[in-house]
C-alpha cells in the first residue's frame, strides 16, 4: 500500500544517484539520509546478512538504527553489475566492509543486490538484499562468450 506523505521532496535522477546516497548514508551512520532513498511503500524489504526479512520503512528504520548503534558501515560499494529498464534497475555488486578491530583493520566482502524502482519522486530502492560476509573477496563466474567460426 503506497503512503501519500513523502519522505524527502529530493529527486533523485538515476538508481545510481539512489545507491551513492544510500552508501554515504551508511557510512556516516545518518538514519534520515538512509531512509530518504527507500520508497515510501509498505512492501519494501530489506536482508542484513544473516538476517531476516525486514518489511516495511518503519521496521527498515530500526534495523539500520540497530546497526548504527554500534557505529559507523564503512561500506564501499564495488563490481557493480546493472540490469536497467525505464522504470526498474536492479544492481548486483561486492560491498567492501573495512572494519577496525582490537587487531588492527580488517577488510570483509558481502555480496548485495538493490532493486529501484522510478516513482514520481524520482529513482527509490525497494530492496536490499544482502549475504553473509567472507574474509575474503569472492571471485565471479561469467559465462564466456560463444565464438563463432
């Protein structure tokens, strides 16, 4: 069910304008900046690695606030891979997580996927999904293109 009050009057032209905001967000632990890029509708979801399915802005909300409570997401987006078409984008990439522990820094993977949709606000996610991390980054598997002879 689409709410009638939006969050933010800020357009925002493109799923990539969207995903920058929404790194930024984490990254300087700013709740309202982070929700003003999710639609303002009731089906929004959103998987913390590990995690459950979060439905809904206000249930998002207190998830990332949880998450913030502990501090910062220095969360760099990479390898993105875009599928778009006029009024949806979804986008595949490897979050860079750089973390300081009490053993000096360390750096985790965590493979996402973000679903935008255009709205009369311009460009929101409905959806982010993200796995569990690994210590590691994770190498890709592309089909190779067919040669022909």
């Amino acid at each position: 069910m689409q709410r009638s009050k939006p969050q933010t009057a800020h357009l925002m032209a493109s799923p990539d304008d969207v995903e920058a905001q929404f790194y930024e967000a984490l990254r300087e632990a700013d709740i309202d900046k982070l929700m003003a890029v999710w639609a303002d509708d009731d089906e929004v979801i959103c998987v913390h690695p590990g995690g459950p399915r979060v439905v809904g802005p206000r249930a998002i909300r207190a998830a990332f606030e949880a998450v913030f409570s502990n501090g910062r997401i220095q969360a760099f987006p990479e390898r993105l891979r875009r599928v778009h078409t006029l009024d949806a984008a979804v986008h595949n990439l490897v979050e860079r997580i750089e973390l300081a522990t009490a053993e000096g820094p360390r750096t985790g993977y965590v493979l996402a996927t973000n679903v935008y949709l255009k709205t009369a606000l311009g460009w929101r996610l409905v959806a982010h999904h993200a796995s569990p991390g690994t210590p590691h980054e994770t190498p890709e598997v592309v089909e190779a293109p067919a040669v022909l002879h």
